[in-house]
C-alpha cells in the first residue's frame, strides 16, 4: 500500500478483511519488494510530489515494467494513468494504464456522489460507488477492458495485471473488488508465469 | 436524540439528510460517507492558510493536500484586531481558479447565512472557525443542513463530539492559532485522543455517566469505546510553525495538519511548505526531518500564550 497520503487506513483494512498481508510502503526499498501495490485516494499532485523529492518515481517505473500488478483508486488511477488532464504543471503520470483522465472531472466537492454500478465481473449484485472530487476517464486505450461504467464513461477498468477504479471500494465494506484483485495475485504468485520482478533498479 | 441516532449511523446516511432527494440508481450528494470521505482523502497532508491566489499556487507546488483561503493570516488578525469575519467573495473565487487542489474557507461561528455563502461559491470545505469573530455565542451552525461538509475546532472530546452531532465531518484541534507555538495544539491533541483511549477502558453501563461528564450525544460516545476511533478525521492546528511540530502532531495521532501562519510569516515560505509537508509524510522518521529541516531560515516569530490576555485567546472562543 503505497502510504505517503490519502486514505491508506481504509485500503489496508480492506485487504486485511480480505485475507491479505497489506503493509504501507513508503520507501525505494519497501518498493522494490512487494509483489503487488495498491495506490490509495488521496491528492494526485502531492502523492506526484512526494514520490519525485523522495526518489519513488524511479523503482515505481522499474516495478511497472517488471510487470507488477497495481491496484488504485481515484488518484492513483490518475498516477497510472498515460495522461492527465487538469493536472499540476510537470503532474507525474507513471503510464502502466492506457488511459487519459481528467483531474476532478465531475466538479468539485459538492458535486461527489454516491450510486450503485452495475460490475457484470462481479456477478448481478450492484456495487455500491463513492465518488469524491474524482477524475472521468476520457480516453481508453485497445487494451483497457471496462468493468463498469458511470453515465456511458468507464469508472472500473482492467488493463493486464492492473485493477484500477475512479470511486472508493475501499470505503464501502463491500470487498468484492479488493478480492477480484488477491485472486488474480494469487494465481501468478502460484502459476509458473515468472513472478514480478524484485529486485534493485538497474 | 432519535433524530441524531439515525443521522450519525454510518450505514444510515441515507436518512441522513432532509434536502437531498434520490435518483432511481439510488445516486446520491451530500451523504454523510461522502463528506466524510474527502477528509479522509486529505490524510497524511498538509492544509495551508493562503491569502491571494499567488500563496495558493506556492501552497500546490509545496505538495499542500488543500488551502484555507482567507484574507487575514490569524497572525494578523490577532495584531490588527477588530471583527473578523468571512474571506471577500471575489478573492475566495480568485484563489479557486487557480489552484486544483480543494479550497476550504472559514465563516463565522454559528454564521449560518456565511456558510450558505461559502456554499453557493462551490468552496470544497467549510471551516467553522474561532480564528473569526463569533457569529452566535451559544449555537454553532446545524451543519446537517448543508451538502458542503464542515471542519470544526475542539479542545477535547466531548467539544468534539459536539461539533460532529452537529454534523461536522471533519474536526481539528484548536490550538491558539497566530501564535506559532505548538503547546495548545499539543494539549488539545492529548484531550481529544486520550479522551478516546479512557472512554474504551469503561464499562458499557459507565457511558452514559460518562456522556453527561462530557456534555456529548451519548450515541457517538457508545460509538468511540466501541471502535476506539473518533468518527471523522481529526487534523491538528493552532500553531504548528515548524516541520518538527507537525511531525510531533503526527506522531501524537493527529491524520495531518492545519499550518496557518507558520508558512508564510516565515522566512522562506515555498521552502517551509516543502518542509512541513515532507515532515507530515515522514513524522516517524527523524533523519529524514534533520534532513528538510536544514537551512530554511527563520520561523514565525512566536508568542508564550501563558502572556497573552484572556480575552485575546482565540480557542476559548465556541464550547
């Protein structure tokens, strides 16, 4: 659980319900050896910051590239995101998700809502879905499967070994989707597949 | 007392609010999870008192989670003295066009009509504040009535267990704010979470004993011995002047920091706000601290509040 600021708490409660080991990360070293992270909410241009003064940026890239599944919500989608759009001057955007999204693409404050989803990958049950000054994906790429949209925009998408989503599982209780994310770990930690890349950068 | 029941339930908010009707995919603004949950977003940050767009921008590029717009720092609102009252509309609008980060303002205690004010500017988070001068001596605003959550000052728990039956969704410490030492932020801390460790030691048939003691909903003190949490998110303010007092904030439990005037009543404002907000990152470990600490330049001047005439403080302002 990447733990320089936002809602870290709230996901690392979640997973722990969910059967999972969560530790907060904050440093190169812890980085570099997880076998998944998970991006909380939070401010996406200060969590950008913190990672750029503090050296994140370069182990986060290598881990990314060595294949390590992420999961992320409302700022740390826009974190990995391609692009950004609203963003600060020099915003970081670290590019493991091919998507173009929009910083508080609703509005602000009073504009954040709640309603139910529809997530078919979850079964018929709906999903209750925070929304809080959250981005709008406008733009996906070919490889981007959508797993649940909002008003015909996509707010739940998979793109490989990402799970990544512009609402807040983490604050609902309903861990459907923190579990969609184990198993799929789960499985490439047991598969033969070669696992995520640990190690130093190169 | 039924109607505060269901309203600080937190499975309930949907009978929360009176003003906010439902769309059939059961879509809904202004619930309590949602006000709530900004806070929660803000974690771990910094919140900086700003008085013009260009301190607002410095306050982004440092890393600030949020900015306070305001058009006095309480440094100089206690020096220049007089009635304080909410930020000029024009710079509020002005400071919220340039920045992306979300903009709180403050209104007056119990200053209903400045808050509904604030609302209708779309400003991210109201601030109740002491630092103004009070509205209403007895009754705080009916912060339920509103789809903009509040912050809301307290000097301990049964204050802010109040301030949330009120509908506050987020609280902070008083402090004494413009003064830019730390010792009443630290005292204020202390009460409101030890107030939380003693409330878990008691037996549920002392609570409601304990209820009356503390002058708090009885339903929020049963909630805080069963979950040995405050409900909302709970910063610290009222002095904090040095990267070293907000990594103390932190490490006696505070979620971030309030950092009014110790920003830019300093020498080296962008480089105080990198360091502040650094210090609220890595409260728990000091080399990094010595680390950003090292050359900044001076501090805000501060004040020994035990000097200062009672009726000069700002915390003993609101109950």
């Amino acid at each position: 659980m990447l733990a320089l600021q936002g809602d870290v708490r709230e996901h690392l409660a979640a997973f722990d319900q969910a059967g999972a080991e969560a530790l907060p990360v904050r440093t190169a070293d812890e980085i570099l050896s997880v076998h998944a992270l998970a991006l909380p909410g939070g401010e996406s241009s200060t969590l950008s910051r913190l990672i750029r003064i503090f050296g994140l940026e370069a182990p986060l890239r290598h881990r990314l590239a060595g294949g390590m599944p992420t999961f992320s919500t409302c700022a740390g989608t826009i974190l990995l995101s391609r692009a950004i759009l609203d963003g600060t001057v020099d915003q970081l955007a670290l590019g493991a998700l091919d998507l173009r999204t929009r910083r508080n693409g609703y509005g602000r404050q009073v504009d954040s809502f709640e309603c139910d989803l529809d997530v078919p990958v979850l079964g018929s049950a709906s999903f209750r879905a925070i929304f809080i000054r959250a981005p709008v994906i406008e733009g996906c790429g070919p490889g981007v499967e959508m797993l649940a949209a909002h008003e015909g925009r996509p707010v739940a998408v998979r793109q490989g070994r990402h799970l990544s989503f512009t609402f807040h599982p983490e604050m609902t209780g309903d861990l459907r989707l923190h579990r969609l994310f184990l198993d799929g770990v789960g499985e490439l930690l047991e598969s033969d597949a070669p696992l995520p890349a640990e190690g130093s950068v190169a | 007392m039924g109607l505060l029941t269901t309203r600080t339930k937190a499975g309930d908010q949907m009978s929360a609010d009176r003003t906010h009707d439902q769309a059939p995919d059961g879509e809904h603004r202004g619930g309590l999870r949602v006000k709530r949950g900004l806070a929660e977003m803000l974690k771990g940050g910094v919140i900086m008192d700003v008085v013009t767009p260009e301190q607002a921008k410095v306050a982004e590029e440092a890393g600030a989670v949020a900015v306070m717009a305001l058009e006095r720092v309480p440094a100089d609102i206690r020096r220049e003295g007089g009635v304080a009252r909410m930020s000029d509309v024009s710079l509020i609008k002005g400071i919220m066009a340039v920045v992306t980060i979300p903009v709180m303002a403050k209104a007056r205690i119990g200053h209903l009509v400045e808050a509904q004010v604030l609302e209708a500017l779309g400003v991210d988070y109201v601030d109740e504040s002491e630092v103004l001068t009070p509205a209403d001596e007895e009754n705080h605003i009916d912060k339920w009535a509103f789809t903009v959550p509040f912050v809301c000052g307290a000097r301990d728990l049964g204050e802010a267990l109040r301030r949330i039956g009120e509908g506050a969704a987020m609280v902070r410490t008083k402090g004494e704010a413009g003064t830019g030492n730390v010792v009443e932020a630290v005292r204020h801390m202390r009460a409101v979470l030890g107030g939380v460790r003693r409330l878990q030691a008691l037996r549920h048939d002392e609570l409601m004993a304990e209820a009356k003691r503390l002058g708090a909903p009885y339903e929020l003190v049963v909630e805080v011995a069963e979950t040995g949490k405050l409900p909302v998110v709970n910063f610290s303010a009222g002095g904090i002047a040095t990267p070293a007092d907000a990594a103390l904030m932190m490490q006696l439990g505070a979620d971030g920091n309030f950092v009014g005037s110790g920003i830019f009543k300093s020498d080296d404002p962008l480089g105080y706000a990198k360091a502040i907000v650094a210090a609220t990152t890595y409260f728990d470990k000091p080399d990094v601290i010595a680390d950003v600490s090292a050359g900044l330049g001076k501090a805000m001047r501060g004040l020994d509040v035990a000097s200062l005439p009672k009726e000069e403080l700002l915390a003993t302002r609101g109950w």
